[in-house]
C-alpha cells in the first residue's frame, strides 16, 4: 500500500512565483502559501505594491518590478528568478466595461495585452526554468461562460485565456497547467467604481448567489493552492463563484 500524501505539506520549500502577487487574488494566495512553508517570490510594476506585499511576508521573500506586457522585461525576468517550481499569473489591471457601439478599439487591445499576451510570455520564458513536478497557474473569469451586456472585450479575453489553458498544458507536459476562474470577488479590480455603487453592486450580486454572499480573495486562494498541490490535475479551469454560473 503506497504512503499517503500528506497535502498539508505539498508547498513546503516549494518556489513559487507570483506575477500579479502584490493585490487580489495573487497576493492572498501568496500568503496562504507563505503560511505552508513556501518561498515566495512576487511580481508586480509597482515597486510601492512590492514593497508593502513584503511587509505582509516572512523574511526572505522576495519581490522584482516589471511591466508583464513587455517581451523583453518578461524574459529577463526569469533569468534573474533562476529556477522555481510553481508559477502563478494573476496580473491585471482595473476593468474598462463599455457596450460595443462605445468601445474604443485601442483600448480593447490593450485589455489583452496583459491579461492574454502577458499570461503566454510568462509561460513561454518561465517554463524552462520549471522544476521536475511543477506546474503554471492562469486566472480567468465567469464573464467568459455568462456574459454580461457591456463585457464584450473581458468575456473575449476569458474565452481566450480558457482555450490557451488547454493549449499550453498540451505543449508544456509535464508541466502541469490549470486555470482558476473566479466569480465576483472583492478585490481592486472594481477600484475604478466608486465605493457607494460598489458595495451597492457587491450586495445585490451576493445576495442573488447561492452562497449569499461574493467571494474574498482568500477563497480564490485555495484553488490556487489546490491546483499546484495537485500532481494529477492539467489543462483544467476550476471554477470558483459562489453558483454564479447557475442563477
């Protein structure tokens, strides 16, 4: 009879790598794994967000500033990282939501450019350095399986991030690589609503859920822990929304 694995222990001493880890989803997933012995390492465009992540951090971890949406910086990136085990993308920006006949086309491509180009740059230049077992982690949304009217770029964005899941865990084996989509969660992504409509907007949404309530960050947290423990799970999206694709 084989051993059992104790899972509580799988991120011991594990290198993982945050791009996206100072906010949301990225930053409470690296102190959750921080909590099981990891080392972390987190990424972000402002040395200010770094700089308070790691406050939050044990010592030793470390933090590196670069645009995600450029090759060049992406690439040296990982030179400078050296080898690590799990790679985690959380990286975006704030949400730009217009109904098609107001949608600025320049604007649009740029959404992607982070959200889609930086997701597959991180994992073209990351993976070499990806340790015996590891895996990559992408984040995506329900906008993507229920659309709203006025998301057309984000759902686009979604639909894409999904298939290049399946596409990269097919390319990259044996690294293993999954998807977390989440439902409406509190994080900064909603920082350009003003907080009245935002928390108007959080109640309405939550009380229509089956849970009663939207999401925190920490719960999104856990399935990315989940995904990388896991050494049987690849080109999988994990849907985490309180039943939001069901009511």
């Amino acid at each position: 009879m084989k051993d059992t694995v104790n899972t509580a222990q799988g991120l011991q001493g594990k290198r993982i790598v945050l791009l996206g880890g100072t906010s949301g989803f990225g930053r409470a997933t690296a102190i959750a794994a921080a909590q099981e012995g990891a080392e972390i390492i987190v990424v972000s465009s402002q040395q200010k967000r770094i700089d308070e992540a790691l406050a939050n951090l044990p010592a030793g971890s470390k933090g590196y500033a670069a645009n995600l949406a450029d090759e060049q910086q992406v690439e040296e990136l990982f030179k400078t990282i050296g080898e690590f085990d799990h790679l985690v993308f959380t990286a975006g920006e704030t949400l730009q939501l217009a109904e098609l006949p107001a949608l600025k086309m320049d604007e649009a491509r740029q959404f992607f450019n982070l959200r889609f180009w930086g997701a597959l740059m991180a994992a073209k230049y990351g993976s070499p350095f990806i340790r015996q077992g590891g895996s990559i982690t992408l984040t995506n949304g329900i906008v993507g399986l229920r659309p709203w009217k006025g998301w057309v770029v984000a759902a686009g964005v979604t639909g894409a991030v999904e298939a290049l899941t399946r596409a990269l865990a097919v390319d990259l084996a044996p690294i293993r690589v999954n998807a977390v989509c989440a439902g409406m969660v509190r994080t900064d992504l909603w920082s350009n609503i003003p907080e009245a409509d935002r928390e108007a907007m959080f109640n309405d949404v939550g009380s229509k859920l089956l849970t009663g309530k939207i999401g925190e960050p920490e719960d999104i947290a856990q399935a990315f822990l989940y995904l990388m423990r896991g050494n049987f799970s690849t080109g999988q999206v994990v849907v985490v929304d309180g039943g939001g694709v069901l009511v």
